[in-house]
C-alpha cells in the first residue's frame, strides 16, 4: 500500500515536470528571440542553436540574464528559469520517489 502511495507521489511530480515543461517551451523561445533582437553581444555568448545547449540553460539556470540590464529580459527569462528548475526539481524527485519504493 505504501509502495502505491510513493508512486503516485513520483506520478504527481512527473506531472509538475511536465507543467514546467510547457511553461519553459513557451518563456525560453521568446527569452532567445528577444536576445537575438536587442543583444547581438549576449547572442553571440549563447551561441547558434542556444534552446537546449548546456550552456545557455546553465546561463539561464544561473541568473545569467541578471548582468544585462533590460527589464523585458529579466521579465522573459525569469518565468523560463522558474520553469526550468521545476522540471529538474520534479524529475529529480520523481526519481527519488521512485527509487524509494524499490527499497525492500
């Protein structure tokens, strides 16, 4: 019983990964663009093809943005970052939960 409890837990937190997920779909495309259009400097730093290079998430997933001063930046890519750490945050319990119910 307790075994179903645990995993429905990790299914609730597989389920919060997957809202962060569409938040960080729909934040990170326009936190990118807006660089591409306003910051060639910071473009050129993320480099081609930044959506998923480890990188950028790490600048992103670090606060990087901070640095620049551009209050829409710091408003696009707060959300994204917000998102981004919920989906790592939901996965690595998940995880956890998941490898807890497997405990004798």
């Amino acid at each position: 019983m307790a075994t179903d409890l645990i995993l429905f837990l990790a299914l609730l937190f597989v389920a919060t990964a997957i809202g962060g997920a569409t938040a960080f779909v729909i934040f990170w495309p326009l936190t990118l663009v807006h660089v591409r259009d306003r910051h060639p400097a910071l473009k050129a730093k993320l480099g081609e093809g930044a959506f998923l290079k480890p990188s950028a998430l790490w600048w992103l997933l670090s606060g990087g943005y901070r640095a620049t001063p551009d209050t829409s930046l710091s408003g696009l890519a707060t959300p994204a970052r917000i998102a981004l750490s919920v989906i790592i945050l939901g996965l690595v319990l998940a995880g956890l939960l998941w490898l807890w119910s497997l405990a004798p």
